[in-house]
C-alpha cells in the first residue's frame, strides 16, 4: 500500500481559469459562499494556484475526474487536504484556503472523510491502495463525522496514529458515525487505509438488472426508485423536523440501488431552489425545513464522478411560480453541467427513452417536471407517467394493468403522519402489473430497496465470484422468486426467441453463441425479457413446454454485461 504523498501528483505550477462548472468535464470549482453560491473560480487538473487572492472560499466542487489538494498555507504550506469529493460548506478551511493544486483523479475507488455528520465541513479524500498512518499531519486528527466512499472502496479507520488501537471496516457511506455504525468512531480516527474491494453480491444482481434494461425503453424496464428522496433526517435532524420519508442520504440512496430521485422545489430563496415536502404555509414560517437544491444535485452528480455507465433520473414536483423557471433552469444547469440530458427546446419527457440512449449522447442525468418544462434544460412530465399511490390507491394490485406505454411508478408515504407501504409480495404484484418503479421511503441497507430485484437473487446460495468473466450468461428459469441465473455460454439449452408477437423456444438445445441462429430458423430474434411482466409471460412458457431453464441474449461481451 502506498502513502499519499502530493509528490506523486506531478503538477506544473499557474495560475489559470477554466470556465464555469456548467461547461467543464474535469475540474475543481471553488465557491465564495457555502451551497456552492457567489463568485465561481474553476481550474483544469494540471493548474494551480500558488496564493489565492482573496481568500473567501466556502464550498468546493469536483466535476468528472478532477481532484485538488489544498492548503492552509501560501506556496502549498501548512495543513492541507485532498480533495476528490463536494465540500458545501467548509469548516476549519472555511475563508482559509491559501494554495491549491489541481490533478486527475486515476481511480474511481476512492473514501472522503467529512469532519461534520451529512457530508458537512471539510473533506479530505484517499484512492484505493493508499493509506495515511497520522491524521495529524494534515490537521484532520480526530474529527471525522461521516464518509462518502465512491466505486469499489473499503476503507479501515483506526482509533490511533501509526494504524493501532481499534479499528473498523467500512464498505459503504455513513452519513453519520454517531449513529452508523456507532460506536467509538465518531471524532476519534487517527490513521486510515483505503482497499479496492470486490462487488456484494447485492451490488452484483443491482448492475446486472440495470444493464438487463439499459437498452429497453423505460416504459419496458425497472427502475429502483426513491420517494421525497431529499427528505431525510440525514440532512436534517432538528427538533422541528419530525416527518422525514428517508433516514439515508443520497449517496446512501444510490448505493441501495435508487437510481430514480423525485425532489419538492420550492420559491423561497433567489440563488437556489428550495427543496421542502410539507404545505407551503409550513414551508415559508420553518425555514429548518427547506434543503438546497443546490447542494443535493451536486451530490448526485458527485456520485455520477465515479460511475461513468450510470444514468439517473431526477423527478420535480414543481411549486415554482412561473417567473422562477429561470432560476430553475440556473440551478440545474450548473449543478449537471456537461452531464446533463437536455430537451429540444420545451418538449415532453418520452418514455421511449432509454439509458443507452442517454449514455450514447455521452450524458448521465435527465431532469423531469410535473408542470412545464424549462427550456432547453428541463423536460415537461407529459403523459410519461402513470402514477399509483398507495396512499390515495391502496396496496392490492390484483386486476391492476399499467401496461399502456407508459412508465409507470408507484409510490409509498411512510413517515409519522402516514404509514402506507407496500411488503416484498405486493411491490412484486405490482411489478406484475406493470409497475416500472417503486418509490420507496425509508430505504436502508439491505432492506426494501432489494424488494424490487426480479432478476437475479441478491444471496445467491454460492457468490457471483467470477461474474464479469467473457464465458458468462444468463438464463430464464422455470421457478423459484429469481427469474434469472448465471450460467455459462458453452451449456446446451434451448434458446428463448420473440418472433414480433410473442416469445418461441427454439426446438434445439445449442450454446449461447449459436443461440441467434437458432432463433433466426424459427424466424424469431433471440432476446431478452427486460421487465418482470414480459419475464413472467416467458417463465409461462417455459412452464408449458416442461422446460427448466433457457439461454436469453444477455451476456457478456468485452467485459461488460449487455442484453440483445
């Protein structure tokens, strides 16, 4: 394991400005005020800064692979940190930032410590394979509060310099160490290592059904979801605030699988958007319940910094008046930057759309209204939609049918003013029924954010170990909660083809690679259920046919998981 050490950073030394965080790929922006608000200076890795002129820094934000070190100090002296992850609003180096250097980030494994609970105050980052065995040479002994760990990360913390005393794994982000996982570690870390770590296999059976649909259009796929995403205790956990949908951030969120987000916008502020979930009354006299939008949009395309074939989509239910669209539009825009998936104008969101088609574009993130559209910026909602609450709706799906060309979503209320939720059976009626996504409140780990996982079991009886291998592919089966497995291509089965009106089995058992033929001499395609509704139709038939497993068009191929 390797020390980090700012030597190895390799920087020319200039004074330089980039542009605006909207238009750049790979940078670090630097922010007068705290939620990434006034005066905006970005830098380009390669360039830094030798003394800054004003010293009135308050946030920072990383975009793409960008990455900084900082310092307390003119000429890159005095305590310092490095940077990979957002600080909104910073501490100790809060109007103290004296130098910086800028650099690429080269790994997408990387830990953040933050010396505030909810990804507050400062921040000071390690890569995969690296290790710092004193918190004190660089001012930060003794005062992490909550982590942020991007990609394949685990990160073991210990109570003492030099890597003694006690100590602890960590495989996933807390925002807070208080209360997760408790214990000794809240301000009292003294050393840290960072290690590249394998998948879970939660996280294993979460890829393959993303990649599963990456092709389908959304109203033929699943998308995990999250209700009132903002609306957490993580962000906030004043007395006044007693009705929170999650008790996870974000971050928290997509490493549960969400990877749909609906946020409340609100007219309350001129510089940002104000995220609040209550009446408009409570929301205007108790300022303690509005969030900015600002500083949690960065935070999803934060995430996004490290997992480059990912696409989220980020649901508005908008409040604004219409002469605050602009600033809408504002936010956004710098918030996703280079990232974000624009409309034509003012257009309706189509659910024809597709995470392939967003990803071709070379983007990450569509935003979507429930009231108009911003120009070139936002998508209007349109008939995209076909809502359920289960609030208003109730729980029983039977006899439902949301098969109409739309995306579909169903969404929960749980908190202590309501407490209507769906159980692991009825979110699966309610996939059956054309259910495209679930938004779910109060997500936690290893809990109901699985309830939406059809294809492939999160526990499987033996790990998914070799998954990514160029031999593996996956196959229908006849029974059990999982409609699919993992197998390997050379296993003789029959193939399962759609001929443009349903599915066929070819009358061959033969090897993933020869499947299409198959199929073609059928005059079928061979393909891929995208969605429990047309997996289930194809589980049907396989249980006609007295068939135990098949071979479906989803595989791997240049290490990467793709459906046909």
């Amino acid at each position: 394991m390797k020390t980090l050490s700012i030597l190895a950073l390799g920087l020319a030394s200039q004074l330089a400005w980039a542009g605006t965080a909207e238009d750049i790929t790979d940078g670090v922006c630097f922010y007068q005020h705290s939620h990434y608000k006034g005066a905006e200076h970005c830098y380009l890795p390669g360039q830094s800064v030798s003394a800054v002129a004003n010293r009135d820094w308050s946030s920072i934000r990383v975009i793409g692979r960008g990455a900084a070190r900082i310092y307390k100090g003119e000429q890159y002296q005095g305590d310092s940190r490095n940077v990979m992850a957002n600080a909104y609003e910073l501490n100790g180096m809060n109007d103290a930032i004296a130098s910086v250097q800028i650099y690429r980030r080269s790994s997408d494994d990387f830990a953040c410590m933050f010396d505030h609970d909810g990804f507050r105050g400062d921040v000071h980052c390690l890569a995969a394979g690296q290790s710092e065995s004193d918190l004190t040479a660089v001012g930060y002994n003794d005062a992490t509060s909550s982590m942020q760990l991007f990609g394949d990360v685990a990160v073991t913390v210990f109570e003492n310099v030099g890597y003694g005393g006690k100590s602890q794994l960590l495989s996933r982000s807390t925002s807070d160490f208080n209360a997760r996982p408790g214990g000794w570690l809240d301000d009292n870390i003294s050393s840290w290592k960072a290690v590249k770590r394998a998948k879970r296999d939660q996280e294993v059976a979460i890829e393959l059904q993303e990649r599963l649909g990456d092709k389908a259009p959304l109203h033929g796929s699943t998308v995990l979801g999250s209700h009132n995403s903002f609306n957490s205790s993580a962000y906030n956990n004043t007395e006044g605030f007693v009705s929170p949908n999650q008790r996870r951030s974000l971050t928290e969120q997509l490493e549960m699988g969400a990877r749909m987000f609906e946020f409340d916008a609100h007219s309350y502020w001129s510089d940002d958007v104000a995220l609040c979930h209550a009446s408009d009354g409570d929301c205007f006299w108790s300022p303690w319940l509005r969030q900015s939008m600002r500083r949690l949009a960065a935070e999803l395309n934060a995430w996004l910094n490290s997992h480059p074939r990912q696409v989220l989509y980020l649901y508005l239910n908008d409040y604004l008046g219409d002469g605050d669209k602009a600033l809408l539009g504002q936010v956004v825009a710098s918030s996703f930057g280079t990232r974000l998936y624009r409309p034509q104008g003012c257009e309706n969101l189509s659910p024809e759309i597709s995470n392939q088609q967003v990803l071709a574009a070379d983007r990450q993130i569509v935003v979507f209204s429930d009231r108009a559209c911003v120009e070139g910026l936002v998508f209007a909602r349109g008939d995209f939609e076909s809502g359920h609450s289960v609030r208003d709706d109730g729980t029983d799906f039977s006899g439902r049918n949301y098969v109409d060309g739309r995306f579909s979503r169903a969404y929960e209320c749980d908190h202590p003013n309501c407490t209507n939720v769906l159980n692991a059976e009825q979110v699966r009626q309610a996939q059956l029924a054309g259910i495209n996504s679930v938004a779910q409140d109060q997500l936690v780990e290893d809990g109901k954010a699985l309830y939406q996982l059809w294809a492939f079991d999160p526990a499987p009886a033996s790990h998914y170990g070799d998954w990514q291998a160029e031999s593996r592919s996956a196959r229908l089966t006849a029974n059990g909660h999982y409609y699919l497995a993992m197998g390997d291509k050379g296993e003789l089965l029959r193939p399962l083809c759609h001929d443009g009106s349903g599915w066929r089995l070819a009358p061959q058992a033969v090897g993933f690679d020869e499947a299409a033929a198959a199929c073609a001499a059928i005059n079928g395609r061979f393909e891929a259920p995208k969605y429990l509704v047309e997996a289930d139709k194809a589980r049907q038939l396989l249980a006609q046919q007295g068939v135990v497993q098949a071979h479906i068009a989803f595989g791997v191929a240049g290490g990467r998981w793709q459906a046909d």
